[in-house]
C-alpha cells in the first residue's frame, strides 16, 4: 500500500505543477485578451509565455523518452 500512496502523492505533485502553470499562463491569455496592453505589457506577457515554454521544454527534454517522441525517420 505505500507504493500506491507514494505514486498518489507523486500524481498530485505533478497534478498541482501542471496545474500552476496552467493559471499562470490563463492569467496571460487573459490580460492578452483584455486588450488595451501597453507595449511594456505586451512585452513583459510575451516573456512570461515564453519562459512558461522554455520551463515544459526543459522539462520534456528527456533524450531517452522524449515528450512529444521522436518519430523515426521515413525511408
């Protein structure tokens, strides 16, 4: 039963992550949608979107289970 609630605890860990990186980047969408954003806001949005993406590459950057995989090559 320990491994269940360690792999449990570990689902919910990833779970509450994903999660706040899912708001953070609805908070963005958001302030991107209300429109009427200054260029300094434009800016400072666009970076923090794209420092969200850097931060799910690095972690999907596993070279021996890539997120999406890697598709063989079409001979």
């Amino acid at each position: 039963m320990a491994k269940a609630e360690s792999y449990a605890a570990l689902v919910a860990a990833i779970d509450a992550e994903t999660t706040r990186i899912a708001n953070k980047i609805q908070t963005l969408l958001d302030q991107i949608a209300a429109g009427g954003m200054s260029a300094a806001d434009e800016d400072a949005a666009q970076a923090a979107l794209q420092a969200q993406v850097d931060r799910l590459r690095t972690i999907g950057a596993d070279p021996v289970e890539p997120i999406p995989p890697v598709e063989p090559p079409v001979e």
